[in-house]
C-alpha cells in the first residue's frame, strides 16, 4: 500500500481508500471502474448468449403445413421429406408422421393429375379407449396457434376456418368414431 496525496486538501493518504479521512474527497480508482465495465459487458454478453440459446433450442409449436406451398409438386415434397411412409409408387398421396402440439399424427399430402399438391391434411386418431376430452389442452393449443397466425377463425358445419393472407383455408374438426378408429382432431388445408 502506498501513500498518495489528495487532490482536494493535499494531505497524504492511502491509495487503497475510497475518500480522503480529512476532508473527505471521494478519490477516484480508474482500474476500479474499468474492472466494473468489464463485468457488466461481460454479464450483458453472456444474458444475450442465453437468450439466443434458448431461442435456438427450445421446441416451438409450428405448423404441420409450414414446409408446404401451394406450388410444390409430388417430386419437391420428396426431395424435402423423403419417400412416403407407402411403398405403392403410382399412389396419389403420401404420408408422413408429424408432430404438431405434442401428438404425433400422419400427415397427407393429396396430388392432382399434374402431381401438383392438391390438398393436405394432419390427423391424430385416439384409440378406441381414449376420449377426445383427454385431449382438450392440445385441442385449445390448435385453435390458439392458428388464431395467433390467421386471426379469428369463422364456424361452418361443425367446422372451424382460419383464412391466411391469400385466401387460404385451415379447417378445423373434430371427427365422431368411426367404427373401429376413435374419434379425431384432423386440421385440412387446401393450397
């Protein structure tokens, strides 16, 4: 420790403290506040890290549709997913398992005579044992999803309609058991 002198009263006194003992003058430590600019960048730069991380990794609820556009035909659907889950070549329509609110369903993706997409649509099916009212979170989850992207939705025949920017359709629907499949939550778009 060494002796300094102070700038306001010119006594001597230590460089250690923080004001002068006699007339009490704050004493200025540049290093102090240096050392203080390096945490708080550092503390700032390691927040921005977290949050780009965790925006990064943390699952988001998307669409099942998203990958999709009205143009794509059979062969670009199989250049981005691959192969359908059907081993017939000559089929008009591939499936894919694809999750969407924490249930996985298949997705189907329906081709016209030009093998243009022609519609599609993501279907979860209970067993026989389950109750659509099981699902109710997921079912409230859909529908905030697609109010969140598309705004209110409209009511027609038991089914509920979200229209995109373009004029394109997402239906809603919750389908009744059919006689050996449970009931569904289908969503049905059409490019």
């Amino acid at each position: 420790m060494a002796l300094i002198e102070c700038p306001e009263c010119g006594k001597q006194i230590s460089d250690a403290s923080s004001k002068c003992p006699s007339c009490g003058y704050k004493i200025p430590h540049p290093e102090r506040v240096e050392v203080i600019k390096k945490c708080v960048i550092f503390v700032f730069a390691a927040i921005v890290i977290v949050v780009i991380l965790v925006n990064m990794f943390m699952p988001k609820t998307r669409s099942p549709f998203e990958k999709f556009s009205p143009q794509m035909t059979k062969e670009d659907v199989h250049k981005k997913f691959g192969k359908s889950n059907l081993n017939d070549i000559e089929c008009r329509f591939d499936t894919y398992n694809v999750s969407f609110v924490g249930l996985t369903g298949k997705l189907t993706v329906w081709y016209n005579d030009e093998e243009k997409i022609d519609g599609i649509w993501w279907q979860y099916t209970l067993e026989y044992y389950e109750d659509i009212s099981d699902y109710s979170k997921q079912v409230d989850e859909i529908k905030e999803f697609f109010t969140k992207e598309y705004g209110e939705p409209s009511e027609s025949y038991g089914k509920t309609i979200w229209e995109d920017s373009v004029g394109q359709e997402y239906i809603y629907e919750l389908e009744p058991a059919l006689d050996i499949f449970g009931p569904s939550i289908t969503i049905k778009y059409r490019p």
